[in-house]
C-alpha cells in the first residue's frame, strides 16, 4: 500500500457565500463518484487562487489517498 495524491479543482466564479468548506465538500464528494475515498484523518490542502482576470476565481482542493 502506498499513498497517492489525488487533485481535485473546483472552478467557481468569485460569488459571495461559497465558502472553503463548500469546496472540500464538492471535491470530496467528486473524488467518492470516481471510487477515490480521501484518507481519513487528513485535512485537504486548499487554495483560492485567481486568473489574470480579476472576477474568475477558483477553489483547489488536493487530497491524500490510498490506493
């Protein structure tokens, strides 16, 4: 058994109220629809990170998984 990182990305415009906690949620439940289970125990790696144009953001959301 050796562990893998798996990235998830979440793209979503700069709206107000989608949170960090929204996005580890969405890639969590991504990852588990591909048959990928995030390692228990871990916290995700998140970054909000933005393009040359300032109203596109995004979340990227990076699990630990076995497999």
């Amino acid at each position: 058994m050796f562990a893998m990182s798996a990235l998830e990305t979440i793209c979503v415009a700069d709206v107000p109220g989608f949170t960090e906690g929204d996005a580890v949620t969405l890639a969590r439940t991504r990852l588990r629809i591909r048959g990928i289970d995030p390692s228990h125990g871990f916290q995700p790696r998140v970054e909000r990170l933005g393009l040359s144009n300032a109203a596109v953001r995004f979340w990227q959301v990076s699990f630990l998984v076995e497999r």
